[in-house]
C-alpha cells in the first residue's frame, strides 16, 4: 500500500465519542483493531510500519469516510521540543527589524545594511554555532480542525507553521549521520506566540518566557495525521504555506532551515534523551504575524498545508 498515513479520529457529531486509530488512504480512513491507538503503534514503529504497510485497501477491515469523522490529534506526545529561529530568512527579517528600531545602531544605515549585517550573522551561526531549542507543553496541542481559543492575557497573538518530526525509538547522544533512522514520520504544527507575552518587563535579563507566551491550550494545532517517513520523497521540495483570512502570509521550503532535521536530533539528544512518539518541530518560515504587523483576532481563519502531509483549517475564537 502506498500513500497512507496514521490517525487518530471519533464519529461526526459526536463529541466525547469513541476514538479511534486509522489508517488514511486519500479520503478514507481503514479502522484498525479496538485498543490499537497511534501512541501505542509508534512505541514499536519498526514492527506497526510493516503492519501498516501490509494492509490492503481492499481488505476486508473496516473502511470510512473521512467526511464522516472527527480528525483528532494524532497522538499526545510525552515530549515536545521546539527549533526556535531555525530558518534563514525568518531570522534575517526579524533581525534586520531590530537592528532598525535601535537607534544607536541603525544610523546612516539603509535596511539593506541591516539584512546584509543579518545575513551575515546567520551565515556564522550556520558554520559554526548550535541550534536554540525549548521545551512545549502536550497540553498545547489540538486538532486540525479545532477552534483556536485565544487567552485572555495579552493581544499579540501570532502564528507560526512548522513542519514537525516524529520520533520512532529511543535517541540519546545520536550522531547526526545515524539521526534519520529514528524518525517515525512528519506532521503539522502551527506553534502560536503572544508575542506580547514573550519578554518579561521585570525579568528582562532572563529573556524568553515560553511558558506564558506559547502553552496556552490549543495554540499548538497539531495534525491532521503521521505521514511516514518513507512517504515522503525530498523534504527539501516539501511547500509550507499559511493562509490568514485568505491572504497568503508564509510560504517557504524546509532548504532554508539553518539547522536540518540531522543536527537537530543529534543536539536534542545530546541534551536529553528523546521518546517514541515524541515532536520535535523544525522552525517556521518567513511571513508570521509579527512580520506583517497583523495578529490573530476571533474570527479569523487560519489555513495551512505542507505539501503530502495534509492541511489544518482552524477558526479563532
């Protein structure tokens, strides 16, 4: 069988229903057995991929529509670690931004200056510096398809699309060589920021806050589903793309990562060691609300694909 991917899903309509783990081939989805759930297939996901792989689209299981269900997320994580400024020319913009704001620095400079002076560092940073990484809550994640509900603290809500990696066995201390052995497959996130919240007024020489800026519930939309590894061709040729009330706000390839999947693992496990099951998101490209100056508002839309990995559409509320 070629062209599938894992899921997890419930009945149309009805809410607290049973879930469900299936196997999705275009638009349906094959049922696997009751008490088979995605976390349980990626703690041995050598022996479920087989299994998997081995089931016909025309047997004799149980086949659904995928109109006719709820996509959930694909599984809950124990772990989610998240490549922070991971992509070229998201940084550069970001960069070249605040070079501009300061006043000091910025005189008799053009922006062209300040993108040149941003290239440069992230050319350094590429040849001889190290991933920045944090740590996200599970408790983030919601579906494809679910309201994003945004809190009551702060305004600056923004998104960020991320192609994710899924962790298919036990990491710890993997050489960069050997890191794509451990990936069970990829998945889509959409890492929301209160960038009004990300910087702390009374802790300033502390820096980031990411647990009141980016765990807030369902700011992080996961899903819709596990696309194994082996699915997918060249991730370089992979296309991220979100859409914001119908405008098209990013629009990039994982080619401009400054740190590629391989360097990631190795880092994160070096550091800690990673699970079955585990997210490890990649960065997100260039054109997030911050970079447009527009934030997310109840009402809006957001919708995002990456290229053979499915599509999130979610209202904010």
């Amino acid at each position: 069988m070629s062209g599938w991917s894992v899921g997890t899903f419930a009945a149309a309509g009805a809410p607290g229903g049973e879930e469900f783990a299936g196997i999705v081939v275009g638009d349906r989805v094959r049922r696997l057995e009751p008490g088979v759930s995605v976390t349980a297939l990626l703690a041995d996901w050598e022996a479920s991929h087989r299994m998997l792989g081995g089931i016909a689209p025309s047997d004799g299981g149980e086949w659904l529509g995928l109109h006719d269900l709820r996509v959930l997320p694909p599984h809950r994580p124990r772990q989610i670690f998240q490549a922070g400024a991971n992509y070229r020319m998201h940084v550069i913009d970001l960069v070249a931004a605040e070079f501009m704001a300061d006043n000091d620095r910025s005189h008799g400079k053009t922006l062209q200056d300040a993108r040149r002076y941003a290239a440069e560092m992230m050319d350094k940073r590429a040849s001889g510096g190290e991933p920045y990484v944090f740590i996200g809550l599970p408790t983030a994640i919601c579906g494809a398809y679910d309201d994003i509900v945004l809190p009551p603290l702060g305004h600056k809500h923004d998104y960020e699309l991320e192609l994710a990696v899924v962790i298919g066995r036990r990491a710890r201390n993997v050489r960069s060589e050997d890191a794509m052995s451990y990936v069970a497959g990829y998945t889509i996130c959409n890492d929301l920021t209160t960038r009004d919240r990300l910087y702390r007024p009374d802790l300033k020489a502390i820096g980031t806050d990411w647990l009141r800026a980016k765990n807030a519930p369902t700011f992080l939309p996961t899903g819709p589903w596990i696309t194994p590894a082996d699915q997918v061709d060249s991730l370089d040729d992979l296309r991220i793309t979100l859409r914001h009330n119908g405008v098209l706000r990013q629009d990039g390839t994982p080619s401009d990562m400054i740190f590629g999947i391989p360097v990631l693992i190795e880092y994160v496990s070096r550091l800690a060691e990673l699970l079955p099951g585990d997210l490890l998101l990649t960065g997100s490209p260039a054109g997030n609300g911050a970079h447009w100056g527009v934030f997310l508002q109840p009402g809006d839309v957001v919708e995002a694909e990456i290229t053979g990995l499915g599509t999130q559409r979610n209202r904010v509320t």
